[in-house]
C-alpha cells in the first residue's frame, strides 16, 4: 500500500471505504472553513457521499487516472491531497488539497505535496506539475510559491463555488526546475 512519512508523526496513505465516516466527520466539522474555497463540500452531506468520493478515488487509481490520499496527523485524517487526473500522452497532472483548520499553519501541506510532487517526477517520470488556487486564497496560493512554483498566469471564471465564480491563479513547475532546485537546495523542509 502506497504510504508517505512526512514526519514528526504525519503521513499520507491512500483512502479506503472504511474511512469514509472520519472523511465525513471531518468536512462536516470544518464545513465553514472549507466552503469558501471547496465546491465539493456543498455537496457532502452524509457519511455516503463521503464513501461515494473514496469510491471514485479507488477506481482512479485502479485505472491509472489519478491518486488521492488521506493526510494523516497520528493515523488521524486531517485532510485530503492528490493528483486531479493524468494526462499521460503530455505527462502532465495538476495537484489539489485541503486541510483542516485546526492543522494549518504547521507545514503539514508543503511536505504532502512535496511528496506528491516527487511521486509524480520519480515514479511516473511526468515532466510537469500544475497547481490552482484561488486568487484570493492566500493560503493554498502559499504552497507552490514556497516550493518553487512558477506562477503562470489567472484563469478567469475558472470555478463556480455556490453562488459565486472565482479566479484561479495557475502555478507550475517541471520536472527539469525541480531536479534543478533540488540541487540547489531550493526546497528546503525548514522553510515549510
């Protein structure tokens, strides 16, 4: 089973059925939190909706389309982070995430998605990673531009969240930028 230590007793593991009561907990106990910035969570309104995601999770990666995770603090779900789909014939994926409240602040999602952004460039050799964040969503803005993200441009009316439309900014950086940072050091945990 695919599993990442990020640390001081955080981790990533691939979702499963059984996690779908916490996953739903957890989204419903930081519904005000997530709402501004997540579509999904007006959608999540029972322990049921929560297993029908894990499900479509499960038959993505079985297909080879995509990977979600369960962040982890002490085996505890704290959040959510993985690839939104693959495009192999450009190899290419974009990367999404959220966390709860409670665990912001910490660095928790840098190093997630660092491990993600690895798996991507190691494992399934892409060439480039894009991430998207709202334009006033400074905190998910943070996380690529702490990794060394470029910053490529705004998408204009790029979601709807309830009865709003927001913008996106797009960041991205490739295979060759991250080796190149990793040389240099660029990408230094403390800086999380």
């Amino acid at each position: 089973m695919l599993r990442f230590e990020l640390g001081d007793g955080r981790a990533m593991r691939l979702l499963d059925a059984s996690d779908a009561e916490e996953l739903f907990v957890l989204i419903d106990a930081n519904r005000k939190h997530l709402a501004r910035w997540m579509p999904f969570v007006g959608q999540t309104r029972s322990v049921a909706d929560s297993l029908v995601f894990v499900r479509s999770a499960r038959r993505q990666l079985a297909e080879n389309r995509g990977l979600q995770m369960a962040v982890l603090a002490d085996e505890q779900i704290i959040g959510v982070a993985g690839f939104h789909a693959i495009d192999w014939p450009r190899r290419s994926t974009s990367i999404g995430y959220w966390l709860a409240q409670a665990h912001q602040g910490a660095g928790t999602m840098t190093l997630a998605v660092r491990a993600l952004i690895g798996h991507a460039f190691d494992a399934w050799e892409l060439c480039r990673v894009e991430i998207r964040a709202g334009v006033h969503n400074s905190r998910s803005r943070a996380i690529p531009e702490r990794l060394g993200f470029r910053e490529e441009g705004i998408l204009r009316g790029a979601e709807r969240i309830e009865d709003r439309v927001i913008d996106h900014v797009i960041y991205a950086v490739t295979a060759v930028d991250w080796r190149a940072m990793s040389a240099l050091g660029d990408r230094d945990p403390a800086r999380a």
